[in-house]
C-alpha cells in the first residue's frame, strides 16, 4: 500500500542531533507523531537517558524535544509498504534532509533501524554528507533487543548531545 508521511519534521535552530526512523508506523501516522506505538520504547528509553518524566501527550513530546535539541524526522516522504513493516518498503521516495538541516546546529544524524541505515547511506549521505550513527529499531516487534541493550546502545546519544 502506498503511503505518504502525513506530519512534518520536528526540529528547530539549535537542535544538535536528528534521528531518523525509515517512515512512521500506521499507529503514528493515525495520531500525527513519532514513536507513538504503545509499545514502542524511544519515549521512555530517551526519558530515562535523560533523567526526565516520561513525555505523554505530544506537546510534552516537542517540549522534551526541544528542551533536549533533538530533531525527529524520517528518512522516507513515501513508499510502498505491508503495515509498518519495514522490510517490506518498495519504491521509496526520500525527504529532503539536506535542506532540513540547513541554518541549524545539527552536526549529528541518527538512524533508528537497519532499514532506516540502508536507505539514508542509499539515498541521502552523498548530499548531505554527515554519516548516519546507527541505533536499533524501538520498535515493541524488535524482539533482538530487550529494554536494557537498548538503553546501553542509545546512551551513545548523551555524548552528542552534550558537544559544542
């Protein structure tokens, strides 16, 4: 099935870092934002890392974002895809990292999922020429990482943002 990104990027002059993810789950794309998957674990692994209260509602969501400089957004405008599985993803069309980054402090990207590697170095590392650090899927169905591999992986995260 065809499907579209249907919410923007979140992002803002001084934030440092951007994470991708490949494109939003169905369960994102019906409520308007990233990660948002009951069992999906990014909202509470980056408020733990962080030694936050867990974001409920989407504008703790972009408050904590911001409060932290990072940028979400999706390497992927639209593809074809079965559900939310990425392995699944045909005839991709990408966003315009590039231009998104432009006039703000992020020196550091992020992909969240093999696929989400696979098709930024594809696709958007030669124009925007920041190599992609890879982080596991969050996703509740990446059964390879329990909660706290996956800690341990994204505490790589601390130290960029942390630099100047």
């Amino acid at each position: 099935m065809q499907v579209s990104h249907e919410f923007g990027p979140y992002i803002n002059k001084d934030s440092k870092v951007l994470i991708l993810g490949s494109i939003p789950s169905v369960k994102s794309r019906e409520l308007g934002f990233y990660y948002m998957h009951p069992q999906n674990r990014f909202w509470k692994l980056m408020s733990d890392l962080l030694n936050e209260d867990f974001p409920n509602t989407i504008e703790d969501r972009k408050e904590f974002l911001k409060r932290n400089n990072i940028a979400l957004w999706d390497v992927l405008d639209s593809c074809d895809i079965n559900g939310s599985s990425d392995s699944s993803i045909k005839n991709p069309k990408v966003n315009d990292i590039k231009k998104l980054i432009q006039g703000t402090d992020v020196k550091y990207i992020f992909v969240t999922g093999k696929k989400a590697l696979e098709l930024y170095n594809k696709y958007c590392y030669n124009d925007v020429l920041i190599k992609a650090i890879y982080l596991p899927s969050t996703s509740g169905a990446n059964c390879a990482f329990s909660y706290g591999n996956l800690k341990s992986k994204y505490k790589i995260l601390i130290k960029y943002l942390k630099k100047e």
